[in-house]
C-alpha cells in the first residue's frame, strides 16, 4: 500500500491539474488508484461541489467522502481538538485506502485566510503515513529562489533526506525556458543534483489548458446574457478592454477574444458583429457600465448573434469590469469534461511516471501514526462490542468516560456505584446520562458474589465473612464479575493504585496459560508513530526469565494492535560492548526470549539511542535487525522504564495510553491517577479489544 500526499510550495501551483495527471499516469500503467481530498478550499463565493474530488469522480469513477469544509477545521483547530481534526480525517481516509492499491491525496493550499494549511499537511502525511511529492510553479527565470523554494518546504517534511519525501513536479515552467528548465534547475538544487529529490515533472505552460469557456467567464461575473450563441463551446483565451476607436480596435479581433466595450460603443459592436460574420471566432463581446445597447443596432447585429456569437454585460464600469476579469477563479469547472480530459492528458505526458510506478513496486513498512492508532482503537472496539465494568463509578471522569463509550459505541459500560449518586455527579457537570447506560448499586448485588468467591478462594482458607469484608471493595466485586464471565473486561484505577487494581485479578483471574506473572505496556504516541514501552508500571526488578516473559508479551501487544514487533532489549551498553550483571541479565533474558519465539525480531542488549535511531543503530550494531528501527523497548526495571516513560510523556509533550496490564487471563486495565477523560476512554477501548478472543 502506497500513499502519496501532494503538497504545494506555494499558492497557485495547480494542485488538482497535477492530482487529475497522476491519477490518470498511474492507472494507465494498470495500478488500481484512489483519491482524496481531506478538506474543502473553495474559491470565495463559490457553492458547487468541491471541485478536485468532484473532477476525479467524474473522470475516473473514483468515489470518495465528503472533504471537511473549512468552517468544521478551523473550530476544531480554534478548540484545540487537532488530534480529534486528525482522527476524523484517517476515518475518511481508511474509506479510501481500503479500496485501492495506492491513493493520491491532494493537499490543502496556503492562502492569506488558511495560514493553518502547512501544518495540516505536514500532520495528514505522518497521520497516514504518506509519502510526499513536492507541486511547485515556475513562476520566474530565478531557478536559485525556486530551489530555495523547494527546499524550505522539504523541511516541512523532514528535509530533503527523508525517505519518505519522494520528490517534486515543476509546473506551468515558460515556454523560453522549457527546454533547459531541468538542466538549470539541477544545477542550484543540491537536493536535486544529489539525489536526495528526484524530479517527478516538468509541466510546460499551456495557455489553451487555461482558457475557460464563455460560459465560465459569464458565471463568474454574474452576467446577464444578451444573447446566448455558442456561449457554452467558445474560450476566453484573451480579454482586450476596448476604448480606442474602431480603426485601431480591428486588428485585435482574432480568435479566442473577449471585446470587453461600454453598451453605448455601437461603433465597437458592430465592428465585432462584422468580424464575427465574417468567420473570426470571437470568444464573446463584454459589455460593461450598465448602458443599455441601442435595440435598432442589435437588429442590426442580429447575424452575427445568429452565427454564434455570445453577448454579455454587466453593471459594472470598465475599469471594475476588467479587475474583475483579471480575479477570475482559473480553476477547471467540474462540468468542463473538454477541459478536464485536455488537462488530464498533457499532466500525465510530462510527469516521469515511470518514477513513481518503480516506487509503488517497492514494499514499504507502514508505520502506525498516532490518529491512526487511535482510530484503530475506537473501529475495533466498536467491532467488539464488549461488556467493561467500571467499578469507579462516582468518580467524575469516569462518568464522563463511559458517557462517551456508551454514545460512540466503543463498549457496554457498567458503572458499579448508587445510581443517585452517578446522577448526581452528572448533574453537576451538565452530562447526560445514556438510558442504555448500565449502573450497578454495590449493595444490592454484593451477596450475589459470596458463594463463588469462597469457592475460588477455598484452598486459601477463605470464609463467606472474609469474603464479604473482601467484596465491600468495588474493585473486588468487579473483578467476580469478570473472573464469573458477567463481564468481558475491567477498567480500574483513577482513584486506587496501581496494587488494589491488580492484586484481586491476580487472585481471581489468573495469569494466561504460558505466562507467570503479570506485567504492563504503555503506547507512546510519537509524532510519527507508536512505539511500546514494557514493563514500566508493575514489575520492580525481573530476572532474566522474567524479562524474557515481558518481552514476550509485549510483542504479542503491540501485534494485538497493528504494531510490527521489533523488540529492543534495553541496557546501558549495545551488544558486547559492556559488562556487568544488569547487562548479563538483559544478555540471558534476550537469548531466552530468542529460544521460546525464533521468528521474533528481537535483540539485546542496546542501548535506546541505538535502538531507536536508524544511524545509531548502524554504527553500533550493524548487523541487528531491530537495532534503529524498534517499536518495542523493553527496559531491564521498573526504575528505569518508569522514569524514561515518564521522561519522553513530559520533556516530548507526548500522549501515553496505558498502563495496559498483560499476562492476565481476562482484561483488566489500571489507570494513572491523574489520568484525563480521554485516557479512560482510550483504555477503555484497549480492554475491549484485548476482550476478543
């Protein structure tokens, strides 16, 4: 799966033309491509359906959701709800991606009202993973400013040397440059000249491509038509403003003109009605300042109008009329499939389509971005639809937690505590409450549990007393509902520790079968990906065999939820570098884990910066499969996984899910103390999954 986001340098660079090339350059080579337009940018005053994914609809087949409008953006920017912005447009994505081979998506362009728009684009091309190809224009001879050009914007997307930057298309480059534009472009592009950037086109100006149609032109300025002609065939390919006298006007009167004449210059309309009967295809005659043309000298005119010449005029004086004129929208209309087919061919001769197909050849790791992340997590816990008790449940955020799983149907929540009192906490923050929402008064169901604790529990010597002591804490009696399969899943922790939360499942759940003790994960959310950090919340100093159990699991983890396992056994030294019994620890649980799954990426001891930075990872341990590319760290103690979590959280400004517990026989998932609502509600998700068997 290839994805490749356009991104432009600049305003003006002709996105849609370059999107309706590519599209059609790489169907032509027999590959099975999508599109999509994440947001809506139509020209001011403009109505109609939004133009790019419209054209690409009609041309191709190619169906795709609505573009968000540019009102919903900006609130949710304006609100601070980038990363919900995010996930909303990897859901409209996924609609596409699921469909097709390789999908282009057309970015958004700057513009003095959409500052925001660089920065979107540079957070959908990490969202989805996208490989980014430049769209510039030649606008001038200054090939040193537009390699400048090109280059700033490269930063955008992690320089130049970023794989995932695949190249740039040069478009609309002038005709008297045309056919040493690439040689001279290379020459002041070190990027280029290096290969660090591959020139994907060189698209010459086509001014016939930029014609619109009269019809276009009229629509635009509001015109009231006069006479209709072939308004609809005819194109605007020059606007002459006539004031001078006819003799000096003639010799303007060539094919492809708009007259553009106060209504009072008879002399002037009759001059284009002459030229029109005698076979000069005039685009149309304009006329402006709101005068009335003499009924008698359009009687006159009326063969020329008979032989197809369009007549307009609008109210507006000629030197407004001719501003107007000069701030047409260029944009190709969505009903022009003339224009649209003309355009769509001449991008796709001048595109090195070749390029681009040997890339999508090339199999590529998909990294699982953040909003992506989280939108796997909130589809696939729709999907399951589990049952999650929460015993929690007067807590407030926790209320509010399940509120928004009940509405978005992420799980079945069950709140365990007085229904008053859930109102009540309800009430207080102006929360609805869901009438399918389930809440459990402790009392009334708490004997209910008695006899099969005290079975559970009769090797221990357990007593219906001790039980029911046991059983007035929520936490217990949520966890006999799980281990008694009432339940599928359980969420504890915003305000017991991390203990109280575990240590009844360890008695009453179980460890799974292959595992001896319970350990955790956290998935950090990256700006570009996620990566999982074990065990950094329950285990305070494994041994060997335990740190190999740990890894094990969080392998299986990170599998559970689209991550490619690549498990970093970290230390403080990379391979054979150092010494010591922390390092023979990490050495024997690494071999360990080798000896119980030999098909896992897996390798140990390296240190982080090894482990996580490609170029790190080459110079110390060159011959590592994981070594610069690992997505699962597994850290030797809690001390040191702990603080390094909460290192990168804090100092990177990073999202952590999690604690997620392992190793159990059925979920049950502790949460921090201080945890928001929107980390009850991704936990919450996490149990659910974890739920399926």
């Amino acid at each position: 799966m290839h994805t490749f986001l356009l991104a432009p340098t600049g305003f003006g660079v002709g996105l849609a033309s370059i999107s309706l090339g590519l599209v059609h350059a790489l169907t032509s080579a027999g590959i099975k491509v999508g599109f999509f337009k994440p947001i809506a940018q139509p020209h001011p005053g403009y109505s109609g359906p939004e133009r790019s994914s419209t054209m690409l609809a009609n041309s191709f087949g190619l169906k795709q959701p609505q573009p968000l409008s540019q009102q919903h953006v900006e609130r949710m920017i304006g609100n601070g709800q980038q990363d919900e912005l995010l996930e909303e447009i990897v859901s409209n994505y996924q609609e596409v991606a699921n469909q097709y081979d390789v999908v282009i998506i057309e970015g958004m362009s700057p513009t003095t009202q959409q500052d925001y728009a660089q920065r979107i684009n540079t957070a959908v091309a990490r969202a989805v993973n996208a490989e980014v190809i430049l769209v510039s224009a030649a606008n001038s001879n200054d090939f040193a400013e537009l390699a400048d050009r090109i280059e700033m914007q490269a930063q955008f997307f992690g320089g130049s040397q970023s794989e995932n930057l695949l190249g740039v298309i040069i478009n609309r480059v002038p005709e008297a440059i045309q056919t040493s534009f690439a040689e001279q472009l290379t020459a002041n592009s070190a990027a280029i000249r290096q290969g660090k950037l591959q020139l994907l086109g060189c698209i010459p100006q086509n001014e016939e491509l930029n014609a619109p149609r009269t019809l276009d032109v009229a629509n635009e300025l509001n015109a009231k038509i006069l006479n209709q002609g072939e308004l609809n065939s005819r194109r605007v390919q020059k606007v002459i403003l006539c004031a001078r006298a006819v003799p000096n006007t003639v010799p303007l009167f060539k094919p492809g003109v708009l007259i553009v004449t106060p209504g009072d210059r008879d002399d002037i309309i009759m001059a284009a009605s002459l030229a029109a009967l005698n076979g000069v295809q005039l685009a149309g005659l304009l006329l402006c300042t709101d005068f009335t043309p003499d009924p008698r000298i359009l009687e006159l005119c009326k063969g020329a109008m008979q032989s197809g010449l369009p007549v307009l005029t609008v109210s507006t004086g000629s030197y407004d009329t001719a501003s107007n004129l000069f701030s047409l929208n260029k944009g190709i209309p969505v009903d022009d499939e003339q224009r649209i087919k003309q355009v769509t061919e001449f991008i796709a001769q001048h595109l090195a389509a070749e390029k681009i197909k040997a890339r999508c050849a090339n199999v590529r790791e998909l990294l699982l971005s953040p909003p992506a992340f989280r939108y796997q997590l909130v589809k696939r816990a729709q999907a399951a639809n589990k049952r999650i008790v929460l015993p929690e449940g007067n807590e407030p955020r926790t209320i509010q937690a399940a509120v928004i799983c009940q509405n978005r149907g992420i799980a079945r929540c069950v709140l365990l505590a007085k229904p008053e009192e859930v109102k009540a906490v309800a009430d207080a923050q102006g929360i609805e409450l869901p009438k399918d929402l389930e809440i459990l008064d402790p009392d009334l169901i708490r004997n209910n549990y008695i006899a099969p604790m005290v079975e559970m529990r009769k090797s221990k010597g357990l007593s219906e007393i001790m039980a029911a002591s046991q059983l007035e804490d929520t936490v217990v009696l949520a966890t006999m509902m799980l281990a008694l399969d009432e339940v599928d899943g359980l969420v504890s922790g915003a305000v017991h520790t991390t203990a109280s939360t575990i240590r009844p499942a360890l008695q009453l759940i179980k460890t799974a079968p292959g595992y001896n003790l319970v350990s955790s994960v956290f998935f950090m959310l990256l700006p570009d990906q996620v990566l999982v950090y074990g065990d950094c919340a329950v285990n305070p100093d494994p041994n060997a065999e335990n740190l190999a159990e740990i890894a094990l699991q969080s392998a299986e983890s990170a599998k559970a939820f689209g991550i490619n396992p690549k498990v970093a056994m970290i230390s403080y030294s990379t391979g054979d570098s150092g010494t010591g019994a922390e390092v023979e620890k990490v050495r024997e649980a690494t071999r360990l884990a080798q000896e119980r799954a030999p098909e896992l990426a897996i390798d140990g001891p390296l240190q982080y910066d090894a482990a996580s930075i490609a170029s790190v990872g080459k110079q110390k341990a060159p011959n590592s499969k994981v070594a610069g590319h690992a997505t699962v760290f597994v850290f030797p103690d809690l001390n040191t996984g702990n603080t390094t979590y909460k290192a990168v959280q804090r100092s990177a400004n990073v999202i952590s899910v999690g604690p997620m517990l392992q190793g159990l026989r059925k979920p049950v998932n502790d949460l921090s103390r201080g945890a928001l609502v929107e980390d009850i509600v991704f936990t919450i998700a996490l149990t659910a999954i974890q739920a399926v068997k």
